[in-house]
C-alpha cells in the first residue's frame, strides 16, 4: 500500500449527514404534533367542523407519518458513518461509542414508540386495557426524544434548532396543562402530581439545555469520539518521539484551541503516519497539520481496509483545535470535514499533496458555516 495516498471514501456523504439532521428535526416535530393531537383526541374535544373522528384518524395517520420519517432518520445515521453507529445501536440503549448517553436515549425514544405501535396494531387481541397501558410511553419517549436531540444533535445552538426545540417544548406542555385542567374528571391528587411531573420535566429539560450543549465544547463534554481521541493522542505521542515536526505539531496542540475566524483560507504543513493493516485488513493513516500563521493544530484519523494503494474509510475522527469531528467526503488526498465549531458546525475541504519518503504533507484548506 503507497502511504502518500488516501483511496476513495466507502461511504458516508455530506448529503446523508444533512439529511440525519433534518429527519431528526422533522421527527420531533411531528412527535410533538402527534402527542398534541392525542392529548386533544383523550380530552374529547370537538367542534362543528372538527369531530372527535378527525382527531383520531390524523392522530394515527400522523403517527405513521412519524415512524417513517424516523425509519429515515436511523437508516441515514447508520449507512451515512459519519458517527460510528450500528443497527444495534438504534435498538439497544447506551452502547454506542459515540455520545452513548445521547444516543442510548435515543434508541430508548425509538424503542418506546416501536411498543406503542405495535400494540396499537394489537389493540383488538390485547384489550384495550394493555393498549391503555404501553400507549402512556407516548408521553414518556417525548421528553428522551427531546433530550436525545440536545444532546446527540450538532446544531443545538444554532438559532433555527433552537426555535424548532422551543416551539415543540411550548406546544406539547400547553397541551398537556389543558389536559390537566380541563380533561376528563381525575382526582385532585393525579391532576398535582401530572402537574409536578410537568414542572419536573420542563425544568431538568432547560437546566440540562443550559449546563450542556449551551455552553462551549458540549461535543468534548458529551463523550464525541472519547476512544478515538484518545487512540489518536496515544498515535501522535508514539509519531512526535520521533520526528521534530511531530514535536512543534504537539506543542502547537498545547498552546491554541481557537479555530480561525469564519470563513478562512490558508495553507497547511505537517506529517502523517499509516500503519500496517490488522487482523480485520483495516489500517489507520493519520494526518497532523497546522494552519500556517496560527499554531491552532488539525489531525486527522481514517480507519479502513486497505485498498487501490490507500484506505476505503469505515470510520474517522477529526481534531482541530479543541473542536470535534469526522471526515465527510474523501478522494485521493482531497478531504472534507465538519467539526462541531464553538458557534455551530464548520465545513472544512483540503487539498492536500503527501510526501511518502518523507511522510510530510502541504496543502490548502478552507473553512465556513454548513449552509
């Protein structure tokens, strides 16, 4: 295998990334709507033009609707691999390698709502008592699935998530507290409890928004590719005792965190490392740079079979300054990122030119906002 080559992605796209985060989006919102709807159906209200009927065939219709927008949403996460996320990992909670709190909780979401459907389907040969039942996990998964995409999503902070985030948070408790106040006759106890579990809720929810992806390096915090970084800090110490530029490259990541002001242009030099394939065929390469007139360090780590004189990546991760991301587009020595910027997502794209004797790199790299 040429090391001074990097063979074209196996899969994993800009498009498929964007398309991950907009199902995402789109999947809380008509979970929202659905549990809307459902609040409106179980209080029984109706007018003229609005029949309790309605209410019951857009809920389910919508709840379908639902499901397979997030049927898109898992299938474009796994096949996309710009996080390592596996078919399992959508169906058992809190095991994925990426964020697993996050995402365990969205697998949990998912899990909740895969119940409520299937017994819905069953309602006839369960009762309706059982169906009563599982069907409350409706109002259980909407606040894990509100949490998962806080916590699991890259654009938490950015102004137009945040609207969706609050509109659906605002709708679905009004909703709620009309329920309670004006719903079908509960005893006075049930009806402060369901108003203190609300209050609960609401509070984690906004203490948690707050304390978390809010605030600055919520990728670091939230446990984004924690084993990949390490592997690639154990890489870079074993290349850095070697190599002098290695040495200025590691000194570099010590003194600057900050990325560039958006958008930027500059050249990059630095040196890279690939390893022998292992037991499963995989090798490693890993690039480190620095962006010239800033000290502010770029490493990157492709995983994959060796293949074509390089590697066909199945994962990656990508370090630029005290930013976290992956590898979204690969061809030959051309590469695209997105790392998860203190203001939101930054798009990079580098062409750059590997020295194999020597195993140094220059080159060119941009950077801007995700459009």
């Amino acid at each position: 295998m040429t090391p001074g080559l990097i063979g074209t992605v196996g899969h994993g796209t800009t498009a498929l990334w964007f398309l991950t985060r907009a199902t995402g989006l789109v999947t809380l919102l008509l979970l929202s709507a659905t549990v809307v709807l459902g609040t409106v159906a179980s209080v029984g209200w109706t007018t003229e033009r609005w029949p309790r009927f309605l209410s019951q065939a857009v809920h389910r219709n919508l709840s379908l609707f639902c499901l397979a927008i997030l049927g898109v949403h898992v299938l474009t996460t796994v096949v996309d691999g710009y996080v390592p996320i596996t078919l399992l990992d959508v169906v058992i909670p809190f095991r994925s390698p990426y964020r697993p709190v996050w995402i365990g909780l969205g697998a949990l979401a998912f899990d909740m709502l895969l119940a409520v459907a299937i017994t819905s389907g069953l309602r006839r040969r369960i009762g309706t008592a059982a169906w009563r039942g599982v069907h409350w996990l409706a109002y259980a998964c909407w606040p894990v699935a509100v949490l998962h995409g806080f916590g699991s999503g890259t654009d938490a902070k950015l102004p137009g998530t945040l609207v969706v985030m609050v509109g659906c948070i605002g709708t679905v408790t009004a909703a709620v507290v009309w329920r309670l106040l004006t719903g079908r006759a509960r005893s006075v106890g049930r009806r402060l409890g369901g108003a203190v579990a609300v209050a609960v809720v609401l509070l984690g929810i906004a203490v948690f928004a707050a304390v978390g992806p809010l605030r600055p390096d919520w990728s670091h915090r939230s446990g984004t590719s924690a084993g990949l970084l390490s592997q690639l800090a154990n890489a870079t110490t074993s290349t850095t005792s070697n190599t002098s530029q290695g040495a200025r490259s590691s000194a570099a990541a010590r003194s600057s965190s900050a990325i560039p002001a958006l958008p930027f242009s500059s050249t990059v030099t630095g040196h890279f490392t690939t390893t022998a394939p292992n037991a499963d065929g995989d090798a490693v390469v890993t690039l480190s740079m620095t962006l010239a007139d800033t000290t502010t360090p770029l490493q990157i780590r492709i995983v994959g079979p060796a293949e074509n004189g390089g590697v066909a990546m199945r994962r990656s991760s990508v370090t630029f300054g005290s930013s976290n991301g992956q590898v979204t587009a690969l061809e030959g020595a051309n590469i695209g990122a997105v790392v998860n910027g203190p203001s939101g997502p930054v798009e990079l794209a580098m062409r750059l030119s590997l020295d194999p004797s020597t195993g140094t790199l220059t080159g060119q790299i941009s950077g801007g906002t995700t459009p």
